[in-house]
C-alpha cells in the first residue's frame, strides 16, 4: 500500500482523548476538526515552570533526492517509546508546499511511522503557512508603499534587502522587476522572490518564546538601508504589530497524532539548506514540559540541521539536548561509495562500504558539541543481510552502535531495539552539550569554524562583497549573533556531486544577508537558491483527486 492509502486506513482518535494522555485539558484545546488542534496561549505558560524532559534530536547523513526517512524514524522511535511506557512526545516541522508538488513529497513520515491526518498536514493544514506568507508580504507591500508616499525615511530603493515569499518552488520568480506600468503602480526597482520556508518572518515564529517576543522580534527585521548605510527596520515601518496579528493563531503549537495514537506537536517548518531547519521553540518547550522524553528532527543531514539545531536553536532558547541518532541507510551509502543513482536497488557490498565515511563523519561531528550518538539504520525492502552487516561491523569497529530498524514497515514494533538503547544511553547521562563556537568569536571566524570543524574544509573563500557586508555587520553591533549557513544538503561540501567525505575543499561564501529579527546572518554558499524550482518531472502531475474525493499521488 502507498503510504496515503496506509494513512487513509488509520483508525484516529478524538484529539481531545490524545491531548488528555499528555495532561492537556479540553479548554486548552483549539480545535481544526476532530483530530487537529491547537494549543492555547494560557495553557503555553503555565507549563513554564515544568521540569523538562529528556530531549533527543534525530538527523541524518547526507541523503539522496529522496530522503533517508528522518521523519519516519523519528516518528517511529517515538511510538516505540510509547510501546515502552515512556511518556513520550514527538516533535516535527510543518510540510512545504514546495517539495510536496516538487520532487521531495510530503513530510509526515512513511508506511506504518506516519502522523495523521496526512493529506490535511502535507497541505494547508491550519493555515500556519499562509499565515506566515502573508505576513511576510504585507512588510513588503508597506516598504513599497513608503517608498510611493514620499519616502520619509529616506530608504535607498537599490538597497531594499526585503523580499517576497510564496510557499511553491517557481524559478521565474528568483529574479524580477516590480513597480512597472506607470506611476500610479510606484517605482520600478529589482527584486526577488524566496520560498516561504526561508522567510525570516517563518525563522522567527520558530525561534520567538512567545507572541510578544514574536513582535518584538518582528519589529528588528531590517529590510533596507538608507544611502548613508543606516538600518531600516519592520519598527521603522510600523509593520510588526500587524504582521502580529496576522500571526495570532500560528504562533500556537498543532497537536495531531501518529497511526500508533501517540502526541505529536507540528509547528513551523524552515528548510536546514536554506534556513535553520528546526521546528518553533514554543512547540518544542512545550513538548518538553509535557513529555519524559521528546524525540525531535532537524533538516537533511546533521552537517545542516543538527549543526543548526545545536549552534542556533539551543544557543538562542537554553535547550540542552540529551543524545543524537543518526539516520543512515543502505541506499545513501551506496551513493556515497560511488554507485550509479540509477542502481541503488542493486546489492553493492563494495559501495556501502566505500561510503560508510560519511556516516562515521556525522558521528565525530555530533561527538564535538558533547552528545553521545546512537545509528539509526532504516531498512529498506531492497536491503540485502550483507549490506546491512557491513554497516554494523564498521560502526562498531568505530565505536558508534547501529541498530537496524523497520518502523516503516512495522511501526513502532520496528524500532524498539533502538528505543530501548536510547533508554539506556539517557540513564547513563553522558551528554555535555556545548556549541562549538562561542559568541564572542567574530563572523568571518565562526564560517571558518563550522567549514574545519563540520565540514572539514581546508578554507573559506568569501567574496568581496560578502567580505564587506560582514565587516559592515560586525561595526553595526551584530557580531555576536550565530551563522547560518546555506548550501547544498547532498555533501559536506558547496559541490552537490561531491559525495562521501570529503576534505581538502574550500566553501565559497558569495552572499551574507541578516536575519535581525531571527538573530542569526545568513552565509550563501555555493549556488544553493532561496527559491527552488520544480524538477523536469514534479510530483504535481501525478496528484489528483480519485471519484470519490479522495486526494491521490501525495506521498
């Protein structure tokens, strides 16, 4: 069965009976149906005070196009830990539109490891998106309309930094000109479209503790300059209380449930190549306070969304993360060993083996911010008992426990190998998290350090123009802030066909932009896009409605 056809079978509770497991009273519920809801403001803060649970962040080795299942182990790791009595939540980002109708597909798990109501989240779900994009773009239609109404504010119109978003992969709209025909439609100038995933109005909602924050943070984006180089902000512009409001309901955790019936909070969804790749601090403090033991992702692969997750997202909201698991499987391996992307399916010992660096790579970085480190390998039918042993022998020679898991095929049945190792490891209470740079440490030098560290580059090389809008950074007081950087999800290089582990390499930095508000500088690497664009042949053509109604071809 496909995994719609699975989701389409499940047998859901009411969200008030899954809410009710994790001391969630009906009032603090705002229901979106039966089996959706939000959680209350009110609610939010009296969990304030909880002692938090132990907090378990699931990434992955660099994958292949079509992802390694990091959803679905994390949603399978967390039923199987349920399966033992531990009280457990699960934490995820929303689904983009982008890879759903693009090459990717949905992003609430597969087979028997999934969240449900799966066509309702791979979609519009409660909004949360659009939200976020609207918002976005009533910022750039009052920059637009102050520059129209006289400009009191004295903005340069060729240094207006703001954007638009839309929540679909459109390459015609990376590069445009607004403000054509006529005066009454403004003043021409250039501009650009990205993808509502990296917004900084969407890295906000997910990094803000609460909606006043939210504002506050809201009100620092800065979305131009003026001629003599000074920052104008959303506050200059009077446009954060508005966008505020348009960000009322989404700022609220979604409570849904996996087919197995267990909690799961949904909340925000930025991409790790392009933004930070972390679900909101709000859902997952929440999650937290509610749960003994939180099982979370970051995005693509833990060069990307751990490093993020814990350089970023811990730094800024005080989490202390208690063990990593690597997502590994045979067919990324065999990838990164060599072997043709058309010829995965085929048994290649000699490949998984070749490839195994870069898992054993993941390992040793994560190692360095203080985290022990479980594998995950996700089996799929394709599998063969050599490939997987040899997994197992190398990870073990290197002192790294792998565990061969089958939720997608079993769900939570499928990994509780795994869930009783995370068990064990937790009570050991071998985690001392650090990031692996320190504040003070200037911009230039934490791209440095995330390239030798994470990356294993030899160098930098940044552009002259980056160079001085870094130096323009840093005079302006924003030096502290961390770095994300954007780049390609399939190497540790900024090269996509760079495979396995490699060093020696350089990272090219052809463009720094701040997220003011957000609290971290953006460093593009490479030719990585803020706007994606559909593949030759995107999954949109396959999806349709069936006569009944029903929605088919989403994965």
């Amino acid at each position: 069965m496909s995994d719609i056809e699975i989701s389409r079978r499940a047998i859901k509770k009411p969200i008030s009976e899954v809410a009710r497991r994790l001391g969630i009273p009906e009032d603090a519920l705002e229901p979106y149906g039966r089996d959706k809801a939000k959680l209350d403001a009110a609610f939010l803060k009296s969990l304030e005070d909880h002692t938090p649970g132990k907090l378990i962040l699931v990434t992955a080795i660099n994958p292949t196009k079509a992802g390694e299942g990091k959803t679905t182990t994390t949603i399978g790791l967390g039923d199987a830990l349920n399966r033992l009595g531990k009280k457990t939540v699960i934490v995820l980002r929303e689904p983009s539109l982008g890879p759903c109708f693009g090459q990717k597909g949905g992003a609430t798990g597969g087979g028997h490891a999934q969240v449900v109501p799966m066509d309702d989240i791979n979609l519009h779900f409660t909004g949360d998106f659009h939200a976020v994009t609207t918002a976005h773009n009533l910022l750039s239609a009052m920059l637009d309309n102050h520059l129209y109404w006289g400009n009191a504010l004295g903005i340069d119109s060729r240094r207006v930094f703001w954007p638009r978003v839309l929540d679909m992969n459109d390459r015609a709209l990376r590069d445009t000109v607004v403000g054509l025909g006529g005066v009454a439609n403004g003043f021409p100038r250039q501009a650009q479209f990205d993808i509502t995933t990296a917004s900084e109005v969407m890295a906000i909602l997910c990094l803000a503790r609460d909606l006043d924050d939210l504002e506050a943070r809201l009100a620092r984006i800065v979305v131009a300059e003026t001629r003599d180089g000074k920052a104008i902000t959303a506050g200059d512009l009077k446009a954060a209380s508005a966008m505020a409001v348009l960000l009322k309901d989404a700022v609220k955790p979604n409570l849904v449930q996996t087919l197995e019936n267990n909690p799961v909070l949904i909340h925000g969804g930025p991409f790790a190549n392009i933004a930070h790749g972390c679900n909101s601090v709000i859902a997952t403090r929440a999650a937290l306070a509610l749960g003994d033991y939180i099982v979370t992702e970051a995005g693509f692969g833990a060069d990307l969304g751990a490093e993020k997750f814990l350089d970023i997202k811990c730094r800024q909201a005080g989490l202390r993360p208690d063990l990593a698991v690597v997502v590994a499987t045979v067919r990324a391996l065999k990838l990164h060993g060599g072997a043709d992307e058309k010829s995965l399916d085929k048994e290649d010992v000699g490949a998984v083996v070749e490839g195994l660096p870069n898992l054993l790579r993941h390992i040793e970085n994560l190692g360095k911010y203080g985290l022990p480190v479980l594998v995950a390998i996700n089996r799929f039918s394709s599998d063969t008992p050599a490939e997987l042993e040899a997994i197992e022998h190398k990870c073990a020679a290197a002192g790294a426990r792998a565990y061969l898991c089958e939720h997608w095929a079993k769900g939570g049945e499928g990994a509780l190998t795994l869930a009783e190792a995370v068990v064990e490891t937790l009570a050991a209470g071998e985690a001392h998290y650090k990031p692996i740079y320190a504040d003070e440490l200037p911009l230039v030098a934490k791209i440095e350090t995330i390239a030798r560290e994470i990356y294993r580059a030899s160098g930098v090389v940044i552009a002259d123009s980056a160079k001085r809008r870094l130096a323009a950074l840093e005079a302006a007081g924003y030096g502290r802030l961390p770095v994300c950087i954007a780049k390609t999800q399939y190497s540790f290089s900024a090269d996509p066909t760079l495979r396995g582990a490699p060093t020696g390499h350089s990272l090219p930095i052809r463009e720094v932009r701040l997220s003011a508000g957000a609290g971290f500088v953006v460093a593009m690497a490479g030719q990585i896009l803020s706007m994606p664009g559909l593949p030759r042949v995107p999954a949109a053509e396959h999806i349709g409605l069936t006569a009944n109604g029903d929605i088919d071809g989403l994965s």
